[in-house]
C-alpha cells in the first residue's frame, strides 16, 4: 500500500492541489472544532488572530482587506478561511 501512496504522490508536479485537499480532509474530520462566524464588528479582530495563529504574522492590508470582505459575504464561513490560509504556500513552510 505505501508504494501506491507513494507513487500517488510523485505523480503530482504541483503540489498545491494536495494541500488543498489535506487541508479540506483535516478540517472536515470530527476532531476540528470550527469556529462560529465572528459579529461584522468582530471579524477585523477575528482575521488578525487567525494570521497570527497559523502564520505567527500579521496580515498585510490587502490579505485583511480580502479576508474580511470574503466573511462579510453571505455563504463564506471560518471553515473558508481557515482552508485559504492552510492551503497556501506560505503555510507549507511554517
């Protein structure tokens, strides 16, 4: 079975793809407590921490500008946010 993993993954020549989807599996499993959508007040707040949590920094202006936009946005979640910031490549190497 690990040859087939392994071969699995050799097969992808991008790697983003595979975060997104071990990201999405992680989120989903029982074991990750989502947090409720923070009040229009809060969510400023709420996206600074969430930076500082996973990316031990500060988001710039367009990133905070973007994120609280998208959680202003009927359908978008804190499960959504935490998928784009696990998903991306500045992840993969904190």
């Amino acid at each position: 079975e690990f040859d087939y993993v392994q071969n699995a993954l050799q097969s992808f020549a991008d790697p983003i793809p595979l975060r997104s989807v071990i990201a999405k599996i992680l989120l989903d499993s029982k074991f990750v407590q989502i947090p409720a959508k923070p009040t229009q007040e809060a969510i400023p707040d709420w996206v600074r921490a969430q930076y500082l949590r996973f990316l031990s920094r500060e988001p710039n202006e367009t990133e905070m500008s973007a994120t609280v936009a998208a959680l202003q946005t009927e359908g978008v979640t804190c499960k959504t946010v935490w998928q784009g910031i696990l998903s991306s490549q500045e992840y993969q190497f904190y």
